[in-house]
C-alpha cells in the first residue's frame, strides 16, 4: 500500500535533519520548544510507519500548536541517544530500550502505551510476548531440534528479541546460554526482518514479538501459517509512549491527554485501526520493572 500524495508531501516536510529548530527562552524553568520532535524505534520500513501515526500527530499539532518534526532513527539506541541529547522530545520506545534509558537519566517519563486489538498471535491488551519459530515444513519442530542451528535476534536493545530470548527463554527451557546452544546468533534489525529471515532460510529460528510478527503478516510479507510456534514468553509491557519530563507541564499534558483520549475522535480512531489498537492506556515507570528484574 503506496502514501498518498499528500501523505508523502507532509512526510518530506516531517523528516528532516536534527536542526537547533526548538528554541528555548533563557530565563525559562522549562522548556517550551517552538517545534516538538518525535521519533520511534526504527522498523524495516519506518517511513511507512510514520504514515500510520499522521492522524495523531497531527492532532498534537492541533492541540499544542506547534509544529511536529520526525527524528529518523537508525537503531533502538540511537532514538534512546536522541532523547538524551534532547534531539527528541517524544517518542515511542521498546521496554528494554526505556528501562536503558530511564537509567541513564530520569529525565525520560513513560506516560502511556497501546491496548491492542486481538489479533492472530497477539492477545487483546496492554502486553505483548515474545515468540521462538521456525518455518513449517522444515525439521524445526522441536527447541531440541535446534541445537547447533542459527537463530535470529533483533537488536541487542530491543526486549522481546534481545532482552528476553538471552535471559528468560534459556532459563525456562533448561538449555546453555543462545551463544552456547545455537551454532550462530545473528541479528536482523527489525522483527519483521527475523520473520523473512526465517521464511527464506537465511535463519533457522527467531525471536519475534507478537504484535511486531503480526504487523509483517498484516502487511503480506509472511503468512503466520507458514511457521512452527515453538515458546511464549510470559507477558510484556507494550512500548512505551514517552516523553521529556523538563518540557513544561502544561506541554507534557496537553501530549498525554492527545494520546489518551485518541479514541474519541475519527482521526484518533483512524490512527488506532492504523497501529491495530483499541485505545491509547496509561502507564507508569513501575510498569516496566518486570524489565529491569529480567535484567537483574
């Protein structure tokens, strides 16, 4: 599915380069900037994502008024690195990736994450899990089968294909570490790449997240009953929406009421069909500690 004219027009003006755009008076407590740059963690196709969150952005547009810049990132850590570095005053993040984050500084503040529709794989609500396949037809059946095989990963920082498949899934199979069981780990870059990865025989197994691997059969990539389903973790926050906390609080609220009652509008019901969610829920840094004790 090509953008529409105007949806690429307003993606060339969105996607520019990290200009000191956003200026800040001197003698401010907080920070109240003339443009808001946001961004999100990078997928194989992140440019068409954005299309995806055109409604919602441009409600903020509305509600704040001020212009809405996207930040491209080129990995989990370098969105992560643009908040710090106030690149980027609002986002969306991998679990790992905000608990990465929110220990370099306290500066970055969860305020809410997605409730997901059902869909195929991926339970109704605000979690998600991550999933170990292979392809169906191959002599990949079993986690006993894949000993000595190569296994896709995402991202070092991304939590259901990093985080999670080091640390929780050879635990709860009673296997050595991935390193150790497998005769290569490899990462792809994005959930959807592992699941292509996998579909074409470049990989014999990888870690997926629910929602992400049904987001690639959504789009036509891959066919969910063309793989094996062989481990579920257990439940995951979904990705946290995020902010600055040193924006003004007048600012930080007018971004989190945007995203909590984007149901009640029809361009805030478009965006939700858009990324398969029912609503926009609260969230709390507490939420994620079930992160930080994988970590631990």
């Amino acid at each position: 599915m090509f953008a529409s004219r105007s949806v690429k027009r307003w993606l060339a003006g969105a996607v520019l380069a990290i200009a000191a755009t956003g200026v800040f008076a001197a003698d401010q407590a907080c920070e109240n900037p003339r443009v808001l740059r946001f961004s999100l963690v990078p997928t194989q196709d992140s440019v068409r994502e954005l299309t995806y969150y055109k409604p919602i952005l441009d409600l903020l547009t509305k509600n704040t008024g001020k212009k809405i810049e996207f930040y491209m990132p080129t990995s989990y850590s370098s969105v992560v690195e643009a908040l710090l570095g106030k690149w980027v005053d609002f986002g969306v993040l991998g679990p790992e990736s905000y608990v990465i984050a929110r220990r370099k500084t306290p500066t970055v503040e969860v305020f809410a994450t997605y409730h997901r529709a059902a869909n195929g794989i991926q339970e109704e609500g605000p979690g998600y899990k991550s999933v170990l396949i292979t392809k169906k037809g191959s002599k990949f059946t079993s986690i006993e089968s894949l000993k000595g095989s190569v296994v896709a990963l995402v991202d070092p920082a991304s939590t259901s294909g990093g985080l999670i498949p080091e640390q929780v899934f050879p635990r709860q199979a009673k296997i050595p570490p991935l390193k150790q069981y497998f005769s290569r780990v490899v990462y792809s870059g994005g959930h959807d790449l592992a699941a292509i990865a996998v579909m074409e025989g470049k990989a014999d197994a990888g870690f997926v997240a629910s929602h992400r691997f049904m987001e690639t059969v959504n789009a036509g990539k891959v066919k969910q009953e063309d793989f094996n389903y062989l481990w579920y973790s257990p439940l995951i926050p979904q990705d946290p929406f995020v902010f600055r906390n040193t924006l003004c609080e007048d600012l930080r609220q007018k971004i989190a009421d945007t995203f909590l009652t984007v149901d009640k509008t029809p361009e805030g019901q478009k965006y939700l069909q858009n990324v398969r969610s029912l609503r926009i829920v609260k969230m709390a840094d507490g939420d994620y500690d079930i992160v930080r004790e994988v970590n631990k």
